[in-house]
C-alpha cells in the first residue's frame, strides 16, 4: 500500500488582501504561515507543516503556476482566472474572499449611454483585455481596447480612453478621480484551484486540506 503522508505540497498566493484573507481558510485546515510575506523576502515561506510551503507570486501568475505544476494549489480571483481561462486548472471552491465587482467606469461628465446609443467607437483602458471585448462583443459595442498594467483610472482624466474596465470595491478610487460607475460586468470573489494532476496523484493529501477549506469558507 502506498501512503502520501510525506507528500510536499505546495500553494501559490499573492501578497496582500489574497494573503491575508486565505490565511484563517489555512488555519481551519491546521496550515499555520510561520513568516510574514510583507517583511520576508523569501519567495517560498515555510508553515507548521514542514510538507507544506507556500510560494507568493503576483495575482495574476498564480493560475500559471498552478496550470504547470509549479504549485500543487493556488488562491485566485474570478478577474485573473477568466483571463487565463482555467486550462489545466480544477477550480473546486468559491472561497469568497477578496470580493469586489468588474465594472465598466467613465469620466462624470463623459455621456456614455448616448455614446452607445450613437454607435460610437469606444476607446476602452484595460488590465482585463479578454472580459472587456467579451462583453462589448456581447453588448454590440464597438470599442478599442487599450491594454495597462495598472492606475487604470487614470487613463480617461488624461484623454488616453473614454471608458475603463476595472475592479471596484468600496468606490472610493472612482470617487477619488471624478469617474463613476456606468455598468456591472461580474461579481468577483477569489477561487481555489488545484492542478488537475495533483488532484489525482496527491489527492488523500490534497482532500482533508480542501474538505476543511471549503467548510471554513462557508462560514
Ligand atoms: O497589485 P498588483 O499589480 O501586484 O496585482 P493585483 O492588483 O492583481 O493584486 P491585488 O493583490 O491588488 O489583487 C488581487 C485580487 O484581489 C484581484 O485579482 C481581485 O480578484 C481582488 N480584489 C478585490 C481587488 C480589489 N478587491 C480591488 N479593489 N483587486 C484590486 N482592487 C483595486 C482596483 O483595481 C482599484 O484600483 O482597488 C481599486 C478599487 O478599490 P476601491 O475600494 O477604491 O473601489
Ligand atoms: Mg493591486
């Protein structure tokens, strides 16, 4: 009989609001972080587990990371899974955390709906190249995306786009530089995903671990 006892496991997270909000999830499946990734600069971080590290990589290279095996399980929003689209990812749990909303958002004094009712040609700023065409596609809009990598909200208080596609949480980065929120594309919360070889060759390890996730999650 084969045991998985000493099976590594290994979990891709980001810093910030992923991290800290996965950590109590952890802690619910006996998983306790021994080092601090905002005043570590390791890049792999031991836990309680000596079989178990957690390697901390950007939001958006966890899905990666996890496709190739790289790590066995990961934490990632709907924003950047959608983006990816999931290949080689199984994506077992809604952990409800990291929760926010995909918008589309403009300048107060820019008149969207007349611009879409015109037919205009839209110049769309993005992070999420693939979630705006979908849903301009979607909606018969015409738009040009332009792809950043960031402050996204600048880009209509400079004339760089007439529109943004970007993530809001409490508004206040909109209300900041004068934009408001024209329409909701999707409701955003953060998954688990597992590598789907991981899930059949580490699963009596894998398990216990993602039964006691799921269960802290929906509490
Ligand atoms: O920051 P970095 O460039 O390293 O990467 P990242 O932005 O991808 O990572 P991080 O840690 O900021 O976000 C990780 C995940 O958290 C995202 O993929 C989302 O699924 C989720 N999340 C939840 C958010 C927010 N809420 C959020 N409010 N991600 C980003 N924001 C940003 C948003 O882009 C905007 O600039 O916060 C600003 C708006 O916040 P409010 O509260 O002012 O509305
Ligand atoms: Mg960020």
């Amino acid at each position: 009989m084969t045991t998985q006892a000493n099976t590594k496991l290994t979990l891709a997270l980001s810093k910030g609001r992923i991290f800290e909000e996965t950590l109590p999830l952890l802690e619910a499946a006996g998983i306790v972080v021994t080092e601090n990734p905002e005043t570590s600069r390791k890049l792999i971080l031991p836990t309680n587990d000596p079989q178990v590290n957690v390697i901390i990589v950007r939001a958006s290279d966890v899905p990666t990371y996890v496709q190739y095996g790289a790590a066995d399980f990961g934490v990632a929003g709907k924003d950047v899974l959608h983006e990816h689209g999931g290949e080689g990812l199984y994506q077992p749990i809604d952990l409800n955390i990291a929760k926010c909303r995909m918008s589309v958002a403009v300048s107060a004094g820019f008149d969207y709906e007349n611009a879409v009712r015109q037919g205009a040609r839209l110049r769309v700023a993005t992070k999420y190249l693939l979630t705006a065409r979908e849903h301009f596609a979607a909606k018969g809009v015409h738009v040009d995306l332009i792809k950043l990598y960031g402050s996204m909200e600048l880009a209509p208080l400079v004339g760089l786009a007439d529109a943004i596609v970007d993530l809001v949480s409490t508004g206040s980065t909109l209300r900041a530089n004068n934009l408001v929120e024209v329409e909701h594309i999707m409701e955003i919360s953060s998954r688990l995903v597992v590598n789907q070889a991981a899930l059949k060759l580490k699963r009596e390890r894998l398990q216990p671990i993602l039964e006691a996730i799921q269960k802290a999650s929906n509490q």
